[in-house]
C-alpha cells in the first residue's frame, strides 16, 4: 500500500451515503475510511443456497448471479448495481442494498445461521506517498551475539552494515537489504499473484514471467494505468540481470499471474478484490501478494470475509501477504494494520528505510486479534519497473509486500511440498532481529533463503 489522499466520486460514502468524516488525531492527508454502499455476505459453505434464498426471501434480493472459480466475467457483474454477485469459490456474495433494505439485512443475517457474516464494503486502494520521506538517519541497528545468531545472519549483517549507504549501481538496496542477491534461489515454477493496478505486459523486463492475467475493474483491461501495479510485479520477479538497469526482482524466475483489482487512479473494492483472490488461488497460486487495503479505527476488528477466504486459501496451500498500511506520522502517530493486513491468517508486511528505521508511514500493531505486524521489509526509495518499459522509484508499505512475496516465491521452490503454514513459519523464523519492537516490525528484517 503507498500513501496519499483517499478517492473521490461515488464510491467515497459512508456506509449509509454520508461523506466520512476525519478521524481525529488522524493527520491531514491520511486516508479514510469509505464505502460502496453494497455489503459483503459470508455464507456457510456447506449451505451457500440456504442463506442466499434468506436474502431473496425476507430481504427482497432479486436478481443473483453466480461466479464460480476462474471463470471470466466477474468484473463486469461487479459494475452492475442492479444485481448481487455470489462467489462460489469463496461462499462470498456481494449483494447490492437499498437504505430500506439495511435493517432486513441485519436482522436476516441475525436469525439465519448459513450467514456467517454480513459487512459494508469498503473503498480499497493505492495512491503515492506525497509527504517528504523521512527516516532516522542516524539509527544502525543492533546485533545479538550469540554464536547461531551470527551463524544465520553473517551476510544480512555485512548488507546492514552499509546503513544508508546503500551502493546500487548492480543491485537496488531492497534485494541487498534481504539478500536476495546471495541466495541461489529463483522462483522458478512457482506460481505467484500480484493483486493490484495491473501491469505493463510490454515491459521487456516481465514479459517473460506474466504467465496469466486477469482484470477485475468493470471496463478495463489489465493494462496499468497507474504503475503502482508494474512496480509490485518488478519487485517480485523482476530479471537478475535487467537490460538497463540494476537488479529489483526477488525471484526472477517465477510464474506471475496477474490480477487487475484496482483501477487506474488506485482504487478498488471489496468485492472486487476477493474476485481476485478467488482467481488466484484457482489458478494454483502459492502466493498471493496484496499491496492494496484500507484504514481501521484503534479498537476495530479484523474483516471476517477475508479472514475466512485467507483461512480457506491456506488449505489450499496459499499464503497471503499484505501491506501494513501507510497511515503513521511518526513518531507523533501510530495508526493500526490496515484491513486486509489486519486478519490473523494475512501477513502483515511493514516498511523500513535505508538506515533499517521504522518507515514513518508504516503502521504499527495498535489493534490485537490479528493487527499484528509479522514481518518487515524494505519500503522507501525503492527502485522497480514502471509503465511504458521504464522505472521509478517508489516508497510504501506496498513497495516491502513484494519484498515478502518474492521471498514465500524462494521459500516455495526450495520446499515445493511444504504446506502454506510451514512456509509461512520459514518466513518469520528466518526474519533478521532488529532493534525495534516487534509492534512495529514483527519477527524482523525479511530475509531470503
């Protein structure tokens, strides 16, 4: 996720219509909270039917489609306001609302056992930091000495030990910072999703590992219009040897597919990315990287949909990773783990600059029962691919989540059997210690196998 002004036009209500209002304490500029006007129904998968005729019935839902697993068409239905959306992959539907229908809706899903959950959908998206990009230039992190610590880490230490002074003439400080650079490892044959504005698909550095694409924005191809979408996809496959530039992929090697879940000026919604993950995990993906959310209130509880999708993919063998979020204004405010970041079965991925501080945007672990932070990963000044075969340089916690997921990508190849809760463990287990709280990176620094 990167940082700036929330959207604009329709889709930005509240979850009766009102404009929302800035939180307070929340500083001008930070993104907040918005609503379709849709809600998002979890059924019981075993009786999916049953709640959705509840709906029909006692609610006055009429007109229903049904997507089931890949299958194309989803976009469009999402742009429809005149029908509701059930994806059967998921037991998921998006049902479309009228304000006199609201308190059927609640009182249904109350009374119904097969509705697992009902919840107004949200405004997701990705937009550029804006602010000056500070970090603490004079922070260098602290080793423990023990003798397996320094057996693990040797070569994160001798990277760390450059502090800001970061040469990237050959490689781009993210892939020196988790030694990426040393490992062996190249994805290959790994499926991995990148969940976002889409991608350049001319862009000589990936046309060679887009292996499948898909655009879940009603009118719009997979074509990025925005380039945060190119920039995610570059830091997580992008070539060990680019033409004309240094290296800024994690696993070169991989297999991308490709999922538009946010238009051209960065934004989403629910419904639209859960279509996406259905997709992805369909199509065999063992990593599914999200660099897209929302923001949460202090006290607010994790989404029940997407945890309950995030549970449902790692069955499935597919991890999940997502952006912490961009809403602190350190070190005089610390906003919680955005949703989708914020479910328990996510990982939540924060950002740290080149001096390896806390990046000033990067949200903290305020919220409990899932708003942790579980890793963290370079996320200021970093250098990828952009639209139009060209490059730039990015700063967010959306740029360290394909840190994360190329590293999964790694983990994945070198344990093709593991299932998607062992490779998490690996992950987190073989994190770098630093010298802040785990409230605001987790396990630690990201490192590659």
């Amino acid at each position: 996720m990167t940082n700036g002004p929330g959207p604009v036009g329709p889709m930005g209500k509240g979850p009766n219509g009102e404009r929302p209002q800035q939180r307070a304490g929340m500083p001008l500029g930070a993104q907040q909270t918005e609503y379709t006007g849709r809600y998002v129904v979890l059924l019981d998968q075993q009786e999916p039917d049953r709640g959705m005729e509840a709906l029909r019935s006692s609610v006055g839902i009429s007109s229903v489609e049904r997507v089931r697993g890949a299958e194309p068409g989803a976009a469009e239905l999402l742009g429809r306001t005149d029908v509701s959306v059930v994806f059967d992959e998921l037991g998921v539907a998006v049902v479309d609302v009228q304000p006199d229908q609201r308190h059927a809706l609640v009182t249904t899903a109350e009374a119904e056992p097969t509705i697992v959950a009902t919840e107004p959908e949200r405004v997701v998206y990705a937009s550029v930091i804006t602010e000056p990009q500070r970090t603490l230039t004079g922070f260098f992190p602290t080793y423990r000495s023990d003798d397996d610590e320094v057996s693990r880490h040797t070569r994160a230490e001798l990277a760390t030990s450059l502090g800001p002074a970061w040469d990237e003439q050959n490689t781009t400080w993210g892939i020196q910072g988790i030694r990426a650079n040393w490992s062996h490892l190249t994805g290959s044959g790994v499926k991995v999703a990148v969940l976002d504005t889409g991608v350049d698909t001319d862009h000589p550095d990936l046309t060679g590992c887009v292996e499948a694409t898909a655009s879940f924005v009603s009118g719009a191809s997979v074509e990025d219009g925005h380039g945060h979408g190119t920039h995610c996809v570059g830091t997580v496959a992008g070539p060990a040897k680019p033409g004309h530039a240094p290296r800024y992929g994690v696993a070169g090697e991989a297999r991308v597919l490709v999922g538009k879940v946010l238009s051209d000026q960065g934004v989403g919604s629910d419904g639209g990315i859960l279509a996406g993950m259905a997709w992805a995990v369909a199509q065999g993906a063992r990593v599914v990287s999200m660099s897209l959310g929302a923001p949460v209130e202090p006290g607010e509880l994790f989404p029940q949909t997407y945890e309950n999708v995030a549970r449902r993919a790692l069955r499935r063998g597919t991890v999940i990773v997502a952006a912490a979020g961009n809403e602190s204004r350190r070190p005089g405010f610390v906003a919680p783990v955005g949703r989708p970041a914020n479910c328990p079965s996510i990982l939540a991925v924060a950002a740290l600059g080149k001096d390896l501080g806390t990046a000033f945007f990067s949200c903290g672990a305020i919220n409990g029962a899932g708003g942790e932070v579980n890793i963290a990963a370079p996320g200021v000044d970093i250098f990828s691919a952009a639209p139009d075969g060209t490059y730039q340089t990015m700063s967010g916690t959306s740029m360290a989540t394909p840190h994360a997921a190329g590293v999964v990508t790694l983990l994945a190849q070198a344990h093709p059997d593991a299932s998607a809760a062992d490779l998490s463990t690996r992950l987190l287990s073989g994190a770098h210690p630093l010298a802040q709280p785990g409230a605001d990176i987790g396990a630690g620094l990201l490192q590659a196998p």
